[in-house]
C-alpha cells in the first residue's frame, strides 16, 4: 500500500503532490473569486438601481 491514500492509483511519472497542491489552489481561487464577484454584483445593485 501507499503510504498517502491520495496518491494511489497514480502512475510513477505524475507528481501528485505538485497536482494536489495546484488543484486545491485553483478551488480556493474559484471560490473568492465568487463571492468577489457577489460582492461586485450587490454592490451595483445597491448603487444603481
């Protein structure tokens, strides 16, 4: 067995913690980039209606 779960199933050539890492980035980027873009959204509703 492999000592991290994550990474079975992985072939030796992908670097799963190099991906792991770059996938959590881009979910965190993803959701503040959606509640940035809320804001903004509320925002012009409140000013210019």
């Amino acid at each position: 067995m492999a000592e991290n779960k994550a990474q079975d199933g992985w072939s030796g050539e992908m670097d799963a913690k190099a991906h792991l890492t770059t996938y959590e980035a881009f979910i965190a980027m993803s959701k503040w980039g959606s509640v940035a873009i809320a804001v903004v959204l509320i925002l012009m509703a409140f000013f210019l209606l």
